[in-house]
C-alpha cells in the first residue's frame, strides 16, 4: 500500500497563521520536505506580519481568499482539530468539500496519535495525495494547539509516505554531487 506514493515527494501547503497551519510548515521544514502555500495580502497574521522564512505567496485578497487558493491549489486537506470545527477551520472544511476535494479531519485529542497517523497515510495513499494542504485553529482560537498539532505532524511526516520522499532527494543530492566531482575532475580537451 505504502509503495503507491514512494519516491513522490509530498509537498505541505499551509495558509501561515498562527497554531496549526505554522506547526505544519515549522514541521515540514524539520522534516525537510517542500512546503510553500498561500497567505492574506501583506503577509497577514493574527500576531501581526508573517515571517519571511515561511515560503508563502500572497494572495489577493484576505483570510477567505487564501483558504479557497490553498484548498484549490493541493490535492486534498488535511483538518489538524481538537474537538468541534469552527470559524476559519469550518471555513476550511466547507471550502474542500463544495470543491469537490478529499478532506481528512484529524481530532488530535480523539485517538492515539500512532492510530490516528496510519489513518492519515491510507488517506492520503487512497487519494494519492501529493500536494497537501494542512489547515486548523489558530492559537488564539485553541490555545497550545501549535504544540500539539506540531507533535503530530512530526510523527506524521516520519511515516514512509514522507520517509520516502526524502530518501529520493537524499538520493539525488548525492547523486548530483559525485557528478559535480567527476566533471571538476575530468580532463579539459
């Protein structure tokens, strides 16, 4: 089942904000796989400008504009939640669905976050999701939910899925570099 997606690396889409669609992209850095996706105009955050070291484009318009240019742009979503959706997260959800994309809501208090992780990765698998899309609260909608959204995308993005993906770029980087040295070495004529 795994074998369906090795080798493809997946790239994570995140809006920015604050709690989990940061834990996603901080996660994805950590992991080092690609990750990129779509902000409001000015870069807009409820802690105020987002950090430029979070490889964001900025949309048009505001919060709206960015969850429907994030949903559209990925393959499916992935909902990190505690408890009930709501206001943006809602937003989210309701977007994905009317669009006709997959969306896969991970309460992270509901079950065992192994279980809940090998889920994930079936969806993912059955939807050959390649581009995805991480969306949930912000922090100070549901406050520590960075930590615990970050606590799950880190064993997340360990699962061979995303393992995999990173042994293929590991692969080509070395690849790549004993190329480089035998073209420095090589004779000039």
């Amino acid at each position: 089942m795994i074998g369906k997606l090795r080798g493809a690396p997946i790239e994570i889409c995140s809006g920015g904000q604050t709690g989990v669609d940061r834990a996603a992209l901080d996660a994805a850095r950590a992991a080092e796989l690609p990750c990129g996706g779509w902000c409001p105009r000015g870069r807009r955050a409820e802690d105020g400008v987002i950090p430029r070291h979070y490889p964001l484009r900025c949309v048009r318009g505001g919060y709206a504009s960015r969850t429907r240019a994030n949903v559209q742009s990925s393959d499916g979503t992935l909902i990190v939640h505690r408890g009930t959706i709501t206001g943006g997260t809602r937003l989210t959800l309701d977007t994905a669905r009317r669009l006709g994309r997959p969306v896969f809501t991970a309460d992270v208090r509901a079950e065992r976050a192994a279980t809940l992780a090998r889920r994930v990765v079936r969806w993912l698998i059955q939807h050959r999701i390649r581009r995805l899309n991480v969306a949930g609260p912000r922090e100070s909608e549901a406050p520590g939910v960075y930590r615990e959204a970050r606590a799950f995308l880190d064993r997340l993005f360990r699962t061979a899925p995303f393992r995999s993906a990173r042994r293929a770029r590991s692969r080509q980087g070395a690849y790549a570099a004993s190329a480089g040295r035998r073209r420095r070495d090589s004779p000039v004529g």
